[in-house]
C-alpha cells in the first residue's frame, strides 16, 4: 500500500512540473490600438483649457459676416473714417444711399449790385483765407455768395466769425438738402470680430442728425458709389452750381493772381507764357 501511495505522490509532483515549466501558454499578441494615445473628455480639462477650446470652436465655425458703419451725413467724415478703420487692418468699402431732407445752415453774403462786386468780394475771401465761396447764380436781380452749409451750429457761427474778421456782414438761413448718407461696408472673418465704433464716431461733430452704429449690410446690393475725395472741401453748397463767370473787364479791374493760384476767381496773371502778355484766367 505504501508504495502505492508514493507511487501516486511521484505522478502529481511530475505533473506539475511538466505544468509549470515545460507547458507555458504562448505571450498575447500585441493589441492594434496599444500605441494610441490616451483619450481625455472635455470634462477632465481645466476649466480654463476648456473655454479657450470653446471660443476655438466657435470661431473656426462661424461663417463671415458683413456689416455696414455709418450713416455719415458729409463726405469728408465717411473718407477720415475710411483711412481710420484701414488703418486697424479693416477693408472698408463706400456706398451711398438715399436719406430724408436733411436741414443745413446756410451762411452766405448778399445784397451785390454787379459781378463786378461779386468777383472782388471773392478775392477778398480769398486773400483772407477762405477759397471755397462760391457766387450763386442771380435770381431776379439778387446776387450772393454762398460760404457754406453746416449741420452743426458752432461750425457756421465759426465760418461766420471768419468772414466777420475781413469786414463783411454774413448772413445766415435755413435750407433743405436732399436726404443723402455715406455707409462703410466691411467683410468680417467672424460675428465676433469687433469695430473700433467709438473712435469712428468721435470724428462727426457735435449736433449731427444721426448717431453712427453698426448694422448688417443691406440685402440687395447697393449700387456703386464714386470714390469720395480723400480731402474733400470744408463746406459744400445744397446744389453745386458752376461759378458765377463774371463778363469780360478790363485787365485794370481785376486783381493780380496769387503765386499758384488759389480758387476760380477771375484774377490777371502776371504775365503770359504763350504770348507775354498779361491774360484773364
């Protein structure tokens, strides 16, 4: 019986050795996805990390947008706006549109008997620093100058106070203007780009009709406007009417050109590079 039991204690002892050492089951094979990095959810991030991914998202999916600043009641206002928002890197595009009667505050010199008048009470302005007066066209017998049309009170008092200095009496009345504005268009990357709005809206003077906002372009598109000069005059009368052409005068009546001119007021030159006489221009 011994034997017997040694015999049996002999077998599972082989056994498992031959389990241990000798019938070892083959390593795994490596995974497809071990090399893959790790996952993180947007919970497991920081909150900062997470709304700077937030604001990259949104902006990488909002599409480009197009929005209109203005409106501008003069011209010379939309071109310094104009060279203002190029100059933070935006690429603003003019247009014009329709607007109510606007009312402007005319200043002007009246009760001229003759052109001859006219035309030496323009070289006086005109030597006293102001070349944008203009001779309105007669009407019944009246003859003026135009000195400006201003939406701002101060302005016209100013003009006024101007004119006053050379020893003229101005005049001011109240006109109606056709209703027209100056809008900038600007293409956007985004809806979440913003317009430098104040610094543009501190170039209108005070009193202007309207505040400048900023909305989105107009549907239909607007028909193109003429680029607007850069530097455009202070004062622009209602109508533009061509100056009034005084008759022919003696050379002795009007007075001499200024060195490079100055403005369409008849004046003599000094002398004629053509003929080398003294010539009307």
């Amino acid at each position: 019986m011994r034997p017997l039991v040694l015999g049996l204690l002999l077998a599972n002892l082989l056994f498992f050795g031959w389990a241990e050492w000798i019938d070892v089951p083959p390593p795994p094979a490596p995974s497809a996805i071990a090399g893959l990095p790790s996952l993180t959810l947007v919970e497991e991030l920081p909150p900062d990390q997470r709304a700077a991914l937030a604001e990259k998202m949104a902006l990488e999916a909002a599409p480009p947008v197009c929005v209109s600043v203005g409106p501008f009641d003069d011209v010379g206002v939309a071109a310094k706006a104009e060279a203002l928002l190029q100059a933070k890197s935006f690429a603003p595009q003019q247009r014009t549109a329709q607007a109510p009667a606007l009312q402007r505050i005319w200043v002007y010199l009246d009760g001229f008997r003759s052109d001859v008048a006219v035309t030496r009470v323009l070289h006086r302005l005109e030597h006293g620093g102001i070349d944008d007066a203009e001779a309105m066209p007669p009407e019944a017998g009246r003859r003026q100058i135009s000195l400006g049309l201003y939406g701002d009170r101060g302005l016209a008092d100013a003009r006024a106070k101007a004119v006053r200095a050379l020893g003229l009496r101005p005049q001011m009345g109240q006109r109606t203007v056709p209703g027209m504005v100056y809008w900038l268009d600007l293409k956007l990357a985004n809806s979440s780009v913003s317009v430098p709005l104040k610094d543009v809206s501190d170039l209108e003077p005070a009193g202007v009709s309207s505040p400048i906002s900023v909305q989105p372009c107009p549907t239909a598109p607007a028909p193109a406007a003429a680029p607007a000069p850069v530097s455009p005059p202070a004062a622009t009368p209602a109508a533009k009417s061509t100056s009034l052409a005084a008759p022919p005068l003696p050379p002795a009546i009007l007075p001499r050109c200024k060195p490079g001119g100055g403005g369409p007021v008849p004046c003599i030159a000094s002398e004629s590079r053509i003929s080398g006489h003294p010539s009307v221009l």
